[in-house]
C-alpha cells in the first residue's frame, strides 16, 4: 500500500531532520526564514505574486529587524524573485530531502546562500537603519503576522495591519528620536572606544574605534571583528546610520585600527585628529582610503571649534607625529557630568596641561590615560581633577598589566573609585534631559553579555 505524504509532512519531517543534524538551524536567519517562509508557502494559496511578496515581507520583517536592525525598501520587489526560488527549489527540495536523508548536508549551504544574497541586497540603495526589537516583541509581530495573513475576516486583517503598521513605526520613532543621551565605554579589549550621544540623537561622537596591535615581524591580514562586535553592532541596534564626528586620539593601531569599518558602515559628517596624525603611516594605510566624499577631515589643536562636537580640546598645543603624547585631550559636560578623555597622553602631556591651566574643576569621570597605564595619571594631575569615577578600558589579562597596580593603588588611597571594561564589559552611562540618569553595564550577574 503506497503511503501518501503531504507537502507539509515533508516540511515537518525535513525539519526534524534538520534540527537533528544542526540543533541550531533556527537560531541563525537564514533557518529562520527559509522555513517560516517555506511553511507561509505551503499553507497558502497565493494569488498573485504581489500578494505573495506583501505576505511573505509581513512575516520576514520582524527576523530580519531583529538579526541585522534594518529593512530595505525594495524587499517585496525581492520577493518576487526569491519566492519563485522557494517554488521551485526549497520545497522540492524539502521533499527530496526526505526520501533521501543523506542529502540533507546539502540543505545548510543552500540555506546559508539565501543568506548571503540577502546580505548582498541589502547594499543595493534604499536601506534604512530601523533598530533592534526585543525578542518579545519580534515573536508577538510574527505571530500577529501570520494571523493576518490566514484570516479571511476582512474587517479584522484591516484592523490588524494598520495596528502592525502602528508598532513598526513606533519603534522606528523611538530610535530616531531615543530620548535619553549616553556615554559608552565599548568593551574593544586592548584598546579605547567611546561613544557620546545627545538624547534625541542630536549629535553622535565615537571616539577611538579600539583595534588588535599586531606582533612579529610577518603582517598578519587583519579580521575587523572588534568593532562589529562592539561599537558597530551597539550603534545599529539602536538605530544610528551616521555619526557626527569621529574623534582619532592618536596613531595607535589599539585607538584606531577599526576605523576602517566604522567609516565603511556608517556616514561620518567630521573625521577630527590631532595635527600631525596624518603625516602617520598607520593614517595613509588604515584611513585615507575609506575616507567618503561627504566626510569633513579635521586636523586639531586645543581650542579648534567644531560644529556638533559636544566637547571641548584641550590638548595638543603643537603640532605632533600622532604619538601618545601627542593625543588629543576632549573634556566638557555630557548630561551634568563633568567628562575627560586623555587618549593615551602620557606624564609629560599630564604636566603641559596642568601648566595651561585648562584643567581648572573637578571631573565627574575620568577615563584613566594609557589603560590605566603608570606612564600616565600621575599624582598630580589626580588632585586637581579629583574624579568621582575612573574609568578603565583595558584588555582582559594583557600582556602589558593594565591597569598598572601602582597607579590602582593611588586610586584607592585617594578614595576615588573606578571600574574596568576587563570586569563590567562595556560600561555606559544613560540620562535623560532632566538630569536624571542611572549607568548599565555590558555583563551581568552571570557573567554573560547583555545585548
């Protein structure tokens, strides 16, 4: 007696199956969505291929916001190309894929080049940088998506879209108009990167981009991973496509050596580094190439005035070759807290600007220079400023041991407490206009990270 199998036995089966091989399939996006959409196919009598292309975009929207934080507006026109690919190609396959076991291997790379052609797509123009949802509200949309889409109640699809349409653009409102401002302290390893937002998003300065030194005498072909793990990640879950001004500290390959992908990922109004940074050969290969059209480069010394610059420079005076003692020093006040970012200016510098008598008040946070480096901080410069907060940015267990003890020891006998990217993760404060605000950071109880 020959047994009949229905299409959706097969899909069932082939996802059983699937999860048997890979027990993560549907933990990436292209699992995700080749077997939502697969079933959205099978379950439904499409009409038309507009149609197809509106129902399928209604049920991939909320993965796709939730695993890369952006939509293009071309995506239904790509459904029409994808879904006949679907017709013809995912579901037969799902069928063959059941009868003959031992092909499933050749499942995943299908899968994981519908990914990749997403990914290709999504470079064609008419992107747009929404934000992450939350896991919660990424199930309830496809859920209520998929409702709408198997009602044959008219009157209810047309209530439940246009109440879809209310949450997608209530989101997309709130990230464009975020109204709490930050300061962020990315956990980047060895390195330094900094963030400060205004509430509103009315200005957004990343300064430093973090970055691996490299060691022998043979280069090593560099993986830009640290930012797209940290600063670029962060910045587009949030709904952030531009940046105001990238501010490069020095020539150090750990303060700007992601500064390639930051450029590459996002629009940069001010590319702003002290005067002296571009004579570097780590500037002529690491950023000139990447450098946009539209991007405003600005070589600084104290007291330069920048458009949309939420900080002050106060340092360098003169003209330098990019070293550490050369770096440029920003302080001002970012909502009510009184902030100074040293790079990674060393004694010397801590003494020129002691001498100026621009560091004239007392600092809320203070990033400890150098990584919190003996070479930096000094006694000095400690007393006048006299930070409610250090902050450290330094690599877990580094070969260089920052921060340095001694200087961790001037912190304690001076009562000023401090916190450190290598135990909190990324460290951030967050306030609103009022002046009210509260600091979160990037690992929890469990030390996991929190995205």
């Amino acid at each position: 007696m020959a047994i009949k199998i229905s299409t959706l036995d097969s899909w069932c089966l082939v996802l059983l199956v699937n999860l048997w091989l890979n027990p993560f399939v549907l933990l990436q996006m292209g699992g995700q969505l080749s077997y939502l959409l697969s079933f959205v196919l099978i379950m439904q009598q499409m009409e038309n291929s507009w149609t197809t292309g509106i129902k399928l975009f209604l049920v991939e929207l909320p993965i796709v916001l939730f695993s890369t934080y952006k939509i293009h507006l071309l995506t239904m026109v790509f459904n029409l190309i994808i879904v006949p690919i679907f017709s013809s190609v995912i579901v037969p396959i799902v069928i063959v894929a059941f009868a003959l076991p031992q092909l499933m291997a050749l499942l995943n790379p299908i899968i994981m080049m519908f990914e990749v052609t997403l990914k290709y797509l999504d470079k064609l123009p008419g992107l747009i940088q929404v934000g992450k949802p939350s896991r919660l509200i990424t199930l309830f949309m496809v859920i209520l998506a998929l409702k709408i889409i198997s009602t044959k109640q008219s009157k209810f699809k047309k209530r439940a879209l246009t109440f879809y349409s209310l949450i997608w653009l209530g989101l997309w409102s709130w990230f464009k108009l975020n109204p709490y401002g930050e300061i962020t302290f990315f956990d980047v390893g060895q390195g330094d990167s900094i963030l400060i937002r205004e509430p509103f998003n009315r200005t957004v300065t990343l300064i430093d981009t973090g970055g691996k030194m490299q060691f022998g005498k043979k280069p090593v072909a560099m993986k830009h991973t640290i930012a797209k793990n940290s600063s670029i990640n962060y910045l587009q879950s949030i709904g952030v496509s531009k940046l105001n001004n990238l501010c490069l500290t020095h020539q150090d390959v750990d303060h700007i050596g992601e500064a390639s992908e930051i450029l590459n990922n996002f629009k940069v109004k001010n590319l702003v580094f002290p005067v002296g940074v571009d004579t570097t050969q780590n500037y002529q290969r690491k950023i000139l190439p990447f450098i946009r059209r539209n991007t405003k480069v600005i070589a600084c010394l104290a007291g330069t005035k920048i458009d949309h610059l939420p900080m002050e420079i106060k340092y360098p005076f003169q003209a330098g070759k990019g070293e550490n003692g050369d770096s440029l020093v920003l302080a001002g006040n970012v909502g009510g807290k009184n902030l100074l970012l040293t790079g990674d200016l060393d004694l010397a510098g801590e003494r020129k600007l002691l001498e100026s008598g621009v560091l004239n008040q007392r600092v809320d946070i203070f990033k400890l220079g150098h990584h919190g480096s003996k070479t930096a901080n000094s006694e000095e410069i400690l007393k006048v400023i006299m930070p409610k907060l250090a902050i450290v940015s330094a690599g877990r267990h580094n070969r260089y041991g920052h921060p340095n003890l001694e200087v961790i020891n001037r912190l304690n006998s001076m009562g000023i407490p401090y916190a450190s990217t290598q135990d909190e993760g990324m460290i951030s404060y967050r306030y609103f206009l009022n002046g009210m605000g509260r600091w979160k950071t990037g690992i929890d109880e469990k030390e996991s990270i929190i995205q």
